[in-house]
C-alpha cells in the first residue's frame, strides 16, 4: 500500500508532465508489457476472450493531429489536483448525486446488432449499481481493498435512443460512427449528454472512451453491441455490463489502474497500488507486481467481467473533479 502524502506529491509532479508522460511513455520504458505478452505470462491462451480497450492509442492518435490537446488536458490535471486537494481540507462541499443523462445511438448493420431497449436498459442498471457501490459482487473485494470501495454518487439516466440502421459491418477507433456524413450518428450535445455509440468496432476490440479535453464533436464511448448490457446479444465474459463501467471511467478522466507503463508509472491516484502490466481472466488474488498486490478486482483493469468489483475513493474524486465549477463536464450540474 501507498503513503497517501508521498504518492500525492508524485502524483501532482507526474500530473504536471501529463502530456509527455501520456505519448511519451513507450520510448521511455525500455521494458513495455504488451496485451500479447501479459497475456502468455498469465497462461491465458485465448486471444478471443481477452480484454481490449483502445482508448489510450486513440489519445494518442489524437495528441498527435491536435497541438493544443496535450495543454488543455494538463490544465484539466491541474484543476482536479486542486479540487482533490480542497475537498481533502474541507473547502468543498461535493455530496450531491450528479445524474447524466445519456443517449444511446445504436448502429446496425445486422438485426442482432439492433440491441433491445431491455439490453440497453440493463447496462443502465449495472452503470447505477457499479458508480453507487451497490454492485452485488463487492463482497468479492479482498479485506486488504475493501475499506477503500467508492461510492461516486454518479447516476445515469436513459434519455434517448437513436437507431441508425447501415451497411457497413465494422468502424474501426477512428470516431467515423459519430458522424450522420458518414453513416453513423451525430453526437447530442456533450457538454450536457453522455453519448454511446453501439457498433461493431471490429479487432476484437470491446470498447474505446475520449478523455475530458478532447473534441467535443467526438465526445463519448463506443461499445461493441456483445460487450453492452447483460441480456440480449452479450457475449461471454464480457457480458455483465462492466466494458461500459471501465469506459465511462475514461470518459470521466480515468486511467488505467497499471497507468499504462512500467512501475515508474502512475494511474494519477494516490489509493491505487503501482503496477506494471495489465491483468487478464480471473486472476487469483494475490497477484504481485512493482511490490505490492495488484487491485486487479478494479474496473479500470483488464480482468473478465465477472472479476471486477469497485472504484476506489481516489477514483472517485478524480471523477468528481470534472464535474466541478470550471471542469470540462461541468455542464451536467448547471441549471
Ligand atoms: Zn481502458
């Protein structure tokens, strides 16, 4: 386990160099695990029911074709630093339910794929248990962990589902699907609406987020139709809804709990132990990586559905911190 105090001040240093320790980081590491390795080192031998989220590579194909990305986002860093830092002393109230209203935009080239309002509804309903703590599996959390699960106090709420039927069968990271020019759907307001696109991805890949920061005509998450929801046309192990918790975690300024590099590395939260590599399937606790057991039971990892089970309070108030006056989503709160 972390010293709160010490990790609070790496945090902050690491904060500041955001951008270069967010692109920069692969010719950094001389020693880079990478999903292929992690998961022959974990003895997980198929590549079909293996996690993958492509958020990271998509911020870095947009740091690189947009100048000023990597300095609004340290400026974002900054702010939730400091709202971290005043509500730990007291000067901010930050109680209240925030509630997201959230559009579904479904596109379908396959009438399986035209997911039904019963599965779309049932990813609502493990959004609002897994942001609230009222996840059923949180007794599987380990007693070293368990003092530190979150109840964020974000809600979501369906306003509206927009279905686009078309002919192309996959779309790819590179945010074609959130355009009606190009067959897909244009986003709803981002400043005041989560946006979900539903479409074939394709790769293999469950699901990519856009970070706080980033454009606001691409604002949002995509998921693969088998890897939203947890009845209709999910697809084991990802079936229980959590492909979508770990996402909308991005979109609310999340980072991996490995922080994406070697243990030199940090996910900006000071309650989650360092680690240097994702963990895949069901992993038996302990695992031990850079010293400490790793919180692979953590929504931001890269376990089976089944095996992730809380945010952690330093999560949490990273997530809050956007939502507060001045913060790149604080739209939602506004009247
Ligand atoms: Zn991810």
């Amino acid at each position: 386990m972390k010293n709160n105090n010490i990790i609070l001040i790496i945090t902050i240093v690491f904060s500041l160099g955001l951008g270069s320790s967010c692109i920069d980081q692969k010719k950094e590491d001389k020693k880079v695990t990478t999903p292929k390795d992690a998961v022959k080192n974990q003895g997980v031998t198929n590549r079909d029911t293996i996690r993958r989220c492509h958020t990271m590579n998509v911020l870095e194909k947009h740091l690189a074709k947009t100048p000023d990305l990597r300095s609004r986002m340290e400026k974002i860093e900054e702010k939730c630093q400091d709202f971290i830092k005043l509500r730990r002393q007291g000067k901010i109230k930050d109680t209240d339910t925030i509630t997201i209203p959230t559009i579904v935009h479904v596109i379908y080239s396959d009438e399986n794929d035209n997911i039904s309002t019963d599965q779309i509804q049932s990813q609502m309903d493990v959004l609002n248990k897994d942001f609230s703590k009222t996840n059923t599996d949180i007794d599987q959390i380990p007693e070293e962990f368990l003092t530190l699960s979150a109840d964020s106090k974000i809600q979501f709420e369906l306003d509206s589902i927009i279905r686009v039927p078309t002919t192309r069968k996959t779309w790819g990271t590179d945010d074609q699907m959130k355009f009606s020019s190009n067959g897909g759907s244009d986003v709803i307001d981002s400043s005041r609406y989560l946006n979900i696109w539903i479409c074939t991805i394709g790769g293999g890949i469950l699901g990519y987020a856009q970070f706080p920061g980033d454009s606001a005509a691409t604002d949002g998450i995509v998921i693969t139709p088998q890897y939203f929801g947890t009845e209709g046309n999910v697809k084991a192990p990802f079936d229980k809804g959590r492909t979508t918790t770990h996402e909308v975690g991005h979109w609310l300024n999340l980072r991996h709990i490995w922080g994406d590099g070697n243990c030199s590395k940090d996910d900006f939260v000071a309650d989650t132990p360092f680690s240097d590599t994702p963990n895949y399937g069901c992993p038996q606790y302990p695992i031990v990586h850079c010293n400490s057991n790793d919180m692979t039971m953590n929504y931001m990892d890269y376990v089976d559905d089944a095996c992730m089970h809380l945010f952690t309070d330093g999560q949490m108030e990273r997530m809050r911190a956007v939502f507060t006056e001045g913060g790149f989503r604080e739209g939602f709160i506004k009247e």
